[in-house]
C-alpha cells in the first residue's frame, strides 16, 4: 500500500488535557502527522481539529479509529476523498531593500496575498490558500531572503450541505 | 445538607455498589480516609505497597465483572500504581484508581509530593481525571465508572486534590451521562454477521480463537453451543483459557509462542479464523506476516480499534460477544468437519515434549497438574509470570468459566499474590490458588502481611527452580547457555511465611507434592508451599521469537533453533 497524505477532521471536547491526549496517542502509536490544527467550532464546547496524516490507508484507518476512541473525541472522519475546502494562512517575513520592495509587492498581488507589516529591512506577508500556493509564494520569495515563516497547517471542510 | 468532597466521593462509590477498596494512606489522601468509618459499607484493605493494591483490584475485577477500586496518595502513592494501572490497560480489566494530589493552588509549584499523575498515565488508562472542582466530583465519579465497566473494559484514574476532598456541596448523584464522544456498539452489524455465517457455513477448515473477551462478555454458553453446532476447534490466547472447557474434544488449548502443537497446527492450516475477543498479540500469533497464512479471518471484537490493527480481517463483526454469538448462532449450519478434526487429533499426538515426564526429579508439570486432581478444577489459578505462569496455563485444566487469572499483555512478575488476594476477596468461597515464580513472588512478597491481616485465605505454590527461570531458558536457548545474573538465591519462604503468620511446607520430592496440597486445602486460612523443583526444567514447545507458529521447537527437533544464537 502507498503512502499518502489524508485529511482527518475531528470534533473534540474543549477541555483541559485533550490536546495532550491527542498528541500522545500520535507519539505512542508512532502516527506520522505533519500538521495538526484547533480552534473553535459551531457547537459551543467543542473544538474543530483538523490533522493531515501520512500512511497508507489502513494506517490511517487506525489513526482515525484510535483517535475516536479518546473518550474527549467526539467524532473523526477521513475527508480526503471527499469534496473539501482546505486552507493553510502563512506569515512571511521577508528581508526588503529599496530596490527590492516593489518586485516583492508585485509577487504579493499576484498571489491576492496581503502586506502586514513593514519595517525598514522587511516587509511580513500574510497568504492564505492551498499547501501547494503557499509553498510556491515561499519559493519565490526565498530568492529575497526569508527572515522567518509561520505556517498554520491546514484546516479543512467539506464542501456542500455534507456535513 | 452539604458534605465535602471526600463524602462526596464515598456517597458516589457506595452508589456505584463498591464493596472492597485496596489503598494505602497519605497526606494527600487523609481526608477520605477520615470520612471512611462513617461508610461500613465500603471495606478497606490496607495493603503494603501502592502496586498490590492495583494488582489487587484487577484482580477482583476480573472475577468480579465489576471495576476493583484501589487508592493512593500523591506523587509516590501515585507512580507506585502505574504498574498495575498498566497491567490492567492491557488486559482490558475495569479499574477505578483514586489518587489524591497536592492542593490545587500549589499545583504545578513542585509542591511536596506532587506529580503529574494524570499526565504519566495518559497512554495507560482509559481515560483520567483531574478534579479541581468539587461540584464536579460526584459526576466524574460516575462517568469513572461508567467507562471503566462498559464496552472494552479499562482502568480510569480520578486524581483529586487535597482541598477539594476538603471543600463542601450538597451531594447530588446524577443519573444521567453527558459523554459525546463516548458509544459502545453492543449489537454486531446484521450485514457483518450474516457475511460472518456465510463463511463459517462454507469453511472446510475452521479454528476459533477464544480470548478474553468472551469472559468480560461472560459468553460461555452461547460461545460453547457455537462451537459445537458448527463442530469447529478452539485455540485460545493465554487470556481466552477458560473461556471454554479445557476437557472438551473440541478444545486445543493454549496457542502460540508456548502453545501446543496442535493449536498451533491448527491455526496455521486453517482457511478461516474466527477470531473472538483477542486482539493478535504477538505471543499469540508468532510472526504476523506468516501467521495463517491460508485463512480468511472473521474478527469479532466490541472495539472497532482492533479490528485490522495487526491481522487483515476480511469480515469485521463489531459489538458484544453475547449477542453477536446469540444472532451468529441462528445463522449457522451443523456441521461435522470429520476430515479437518481428524487431521487435528494427529497434530495432538506424538510430542513427547507435551508429556509429563516419568522420573523422580520434583517437575512443575507434575505439580500443576496435581493441583488439578486435588480440586477437580473448582479453583481460580492466579499466576506469576514466566515459565510458572506457563506451566500452569498448560497442565491445568480450566474447566470452570474465567478460572484463570493471569498477567497476559504487561506481563509484571510480582501480580501472582496480590491479584490472588484481589481474587480472593472479590469469590471467598473459590478455592483460590497462586502460583508464583520465586523470583516474582518476591516483587510482592509483603502482601504476606495483608493476608494475615485480612484474614485472606489464598493458597499459594511457588514453583521454585532458583532461577529467573523464563529468561534462564531464553539465555539457554537463544544466548548460549550463558547464564547472565539470572540465578537467584533466595531466602526460605517456609521461614518468611511462619514470621507472617502462615503456615508453610517446602517440598522436594514427587511424593511429597499430594500430601502438601491436601494439607494446604484443608487449611482454613492461607498457606504457602514451597517446592523446590528441577532448577533447568524448561517450558516446551517454545516458537522462537519472530517465527512462524508452525516452526515451535522440542527438544526432539534440534534443527528449528540453528542460527538461532
Ligand atoms: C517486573 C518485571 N521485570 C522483569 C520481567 C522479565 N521477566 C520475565 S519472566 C522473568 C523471570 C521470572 O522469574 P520467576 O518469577 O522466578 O518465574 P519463573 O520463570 O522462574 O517461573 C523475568 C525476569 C518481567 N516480566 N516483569
Ligand atoms: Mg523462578
């Protein structure tokens, strides 16, 4: 079986140690997670975590169903063959000159990224999308010099009136 | 009226139907233990060491079908029950461990004896608690209980603080649950079940593997019509023993790294395994990627987790052994599978390594199986763990339900005697037999202490060969007999038990073994024999570590071990 990434959302209770529990049983069962991300819900108390996951589906399937078996994990599904909504936000600080600040706003536009902060050696981008659009901005920009990257890690929905 | 928190704690308890608690006291623990006397109804037994009290409480949960309670104190009180919070994870016994923890204004300060023990236990329980709110305390109880005792049973911790076991609030105990994410599937999937009988109506040779499961389910019945309706043999994990008759002509024993040939055969060869209430461990299964390898495998367990996790299974049936057995059982045909059993009464034969050698060297197989004769099979058997605990999984005959109490996937030396004291309270009319390993036993051995202060009438054999004897047989077999710190010398256990107060005999000779163990039942209290048997004898078949099942070696099959070293 082949290894690829999938996409778990999971609604968990927003209590104290859930997220330490969640991290631990990553660590124990040795699942091979590359971003994981939390925040507020639709439901009052419950938080909407969304986890990407490499392994080949049967692993994944474990993950899923081990996660599920924290007694704080409300519900976890495997969205990845399903019709989704996925986004990443990233803020780039990139070292600026003079001559270099307007070629780098020029990149920012045609990425519908934003200008957040300026400074006199940087300027610190905002960008929001796919993995895949955050990573090429970040090529692009690595040619200016990067000073540092802050990356969410992906939050994700199913598209639709599927819930 | 308002009552404090440790009120509180003893109310919800008592309403839970807690009879026993295993504990020690401490500063963090003294005001529930102070409220104790207002509450008879709930039994202490103050134990002399943190893990006998876990150990203890699994064990009379296990007999019991209901959680075992033990208590500890902060910090060490606390870390001195993750062994046996762990043992009890692992075999899936219902646990509710209460430790007290330091005030909640000095948590997270380094405060005098405080740990994190919600946090060290995370990956070891079913879930924990931290109360630091003593209106939550009676719901969180029930909840501890609730998950303990349902679907795969566990152990859950509920750690409290000293100030809230001070703190007051009127007790209400709530009847309802609010667990979200919590769902125990009880009735197995009708598509999956009928799926399971098409299969099994088709299977020309068929096994079951019998584990534990069936016993937490308390399957017996139906677990026994389903394997003679459909005529089908029953290899069993170290836990499943007991979970049917050991004397029945459809049983093959114990399977896997000390199973029997003909278990072991039988799984190798069969071309559907019905897998009931076990989870592939290891030890059972040899190495995975050879295991069975012509069977297509039915999986029946009421965590969906196991399903997969080491065994591709074709027809998954999640839910209760119970009722997924009471609906299988409509489904499935009569059947004879004459030439399948008759290939298996083969494989019983012809391995002298099964056989109880005839000689005058003092051998555990003899002694094992003479506790049998003595009483007829009406005992509960707890084990240590090593070559004692296979002896007796082996030379026992477990003719009675859930009669085998053993340390199967944590594996702790030292559960034999506080787990045998656990089980003894929980069935004080069983006669309970504790078979120790003289190295394990002395990982507990204080609880001694606890017998004669309870009045706990365990009757204990230790198979003594003066050895670390599982890892001497590993270092014969596998290390070229390099004997690396695994002799013992140890003290006399006759001598130790008279200086507690019980009675004892040291036996060295084969004749001596009948009349020691008429003596020791015939006994009221609790007794202790000591038999001293051949220090080299070894524990056969043995499935050196990442073989196949099929390839367990004898000694009169030297060739499976070459290369081994
Ligand atoms: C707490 C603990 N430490 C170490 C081991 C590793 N171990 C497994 S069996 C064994 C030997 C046990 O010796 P004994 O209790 O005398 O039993 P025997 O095998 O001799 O019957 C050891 C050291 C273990 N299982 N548990
Ligand atoms: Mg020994």
């Amino acid at each position: 079986m082949t290894n690829t990434k999938h996409t778990l959302v999971a609604l968990v209770e927003d209590k104290p140690g859930v997220l330490n529990r969640i991290a631990s049983l990553f660590r124990r069962r040795s699942f091979n997670i590359q971003s994981l991300a939390v925040g507020g819900s639709e439901h009052p108390g419950l938080s909407r975590m969304t986890t990407v996951v490499v392994g080949d589906s049967a692993q994944v399937e474990q993950v899923r169903k081990q996660l599920e078996k924290l007694i704080n994990v409300v519900k976890v599904s495997d969205i990845t063959e399903e019709d989704m909504v996925a986004r990443e936000l990233a803020l780039i600080k990139v070292k600026a000159t003079a001559s270099t600040r307007s070629e780098i706003m020029q990149i920012v536009d045609i990425f519908r990224a934003n200008i957040v902060d300026v400074a006199p050696g940087s300027l610190t981008v905002e960008v929001t999308g796919d993995e895949d659009k955050l990573d090429s901005l970040l090529g692009l920009l690595r040619d200016f010099g990067i000073k540092e990257v802050s990356r969410t890690g992906r939050i994700a929905l199913t598209r639709g009136s599927s819930s | 009226m308002k009552k404090t928190g440790a009120q509180i704690l003893c109310e919800s308890l008592v309403k839970e139907g807690v009879e026993v608690i295993f504990g020690i006291l401490g500063g963090a623990v003294l005001p529930i233990y102070d409220t104790f006397p207002q509450y008879p109804q709930l039994r202490h037994i103050l134990v002399r060491h943190e893990q006998g009290a876990a150990h203890a409480a699994d064990g009379y949960a296990r007999v019991t079908h209901k959680a075992g309670v033990c208590i500890a104190t902060s910090g060490p009180g606390a870390t001195n029950l993750v062994t046996g919070i762990a043992n009890a994870y692992m075999d899936s016994a219902p646990l509710v461990a209460i430790t007290g923890q330091v005030a909640t204004p000095v948590i997270g300060k380094d405060a005098f004896q405080e740990t994190d023990i919600t946090g060290i236990t995370i990956p070891i329980v079913k879930h924990n608690y931290l109360v630091t709110d003593v209106a939550e305390l009676a719901k969180t109880v029930k909840e501890a209980f609730h998950i303990a005792q349902t679907g795969r049973p566990g152990p859950v911790l509920i750690d409290i603080p000293r100030d809230v076991q001070q703190a007051q609030k009127d007790f209400v105990y709530p009847d309802k649950l609010d667990l979200p994410g919590y769902r125990v599937v009880s009735r197995g999937h009708p598509a999956q079940i009928k799926k399971a009988a098409k299969l099994i109506n088709e299977a020309e040779q068929p096994v079951i593997i019998a584990g534990r499961g069936i016993i937490i389910s308390q399957a017996y019945d139906g677990f026994k019509e389903f394997a003679e309706k459909a005529q089908i043999p029953v290899a069993h994990t170290l836990l499943g023993l007991s979970s049917f008759p050991g004397n029945h002509i459809l049983d093959l024993g114990m399977m896997g790294m000390h199973g029997t040939p003909c278990a072991n055969m039988a799984v190798q060869n069969a071309d559907l395994l019905i897998a009931i209430g076990m989870r592939f461990d290891d030890r059972a299964t040899g190495n995975t990627k050879e295991f069975a390898p012509h069977a297509r495998v039915i999986h029946i367990d009421i965590d969906p987790a196991e399903i997969g996790k080491n065994i591709p299974t074709e027809v998954p049936v999640v839910g209760d052994i119970k009722n997924v057995l009471t609906a299988l059982n409509e489904q499935i045909e009569r059947k004879e599978h004459v030439a399948w059993l008759s290939q298996i009464e083969q494989w019983r034969y012809g391995h002298p390594s099964l056989e109880i050698r005839q000689s005058d060297e003092l051998l555990p197989q003899y002694i094992i199986q003479q506790i049998y004769e003595a009483t007829q099979g009406d005992a509960l058997v707890v084990t240590g763990v090593g070559q004692n605990q296979m002896w007796a999984a082996r030379y026992f005959v477990y003719t009675k339900p859930n009669s085998l109490i053993s340390a199967g996937g944590l594996g702790p030396m030292g559960f034999e005697l506080p787990a045998a004291m656990g089980v003894k309270v929980g069935c004080p009319e069983e006669v309970v037999w504790c078979v120790a390993g003289d190295g394990g036993f002395q990982m507990t051995i204080q609880e001694l202490a606890t017998l004669t202060q309870e009045n706990i009438a365990v009757k204990i054999a230790i198979i003594n060969n003066g050895y670390l004897g599982m890892v001497r047989q590993w270092q014969e077999l596998f290390y070229g007999r390099r004997y690396v710190d695994t002799k013992l010398w140890n003290p006399d256990f006759v001598k130790i038990a008279e200086a507690y107060d019980i009675p004892g005999l040291r036996v060295t000779r084969r004749e001596e073994v009948i009349p020691a163990i008429q003596k020791a039942m015939e006994y009221p209290g609790a007794f202790l024999i000591d038999f001293l048997i051949e220090p080299e004898e070894n524990i056969y078949p043995i499935v050196p570590p990442g073989e196949s099942l099929a390839r367990f070696f004898e000694p009169s099959k030297p060739e499976v071990l070459e290369g081994k070293l």
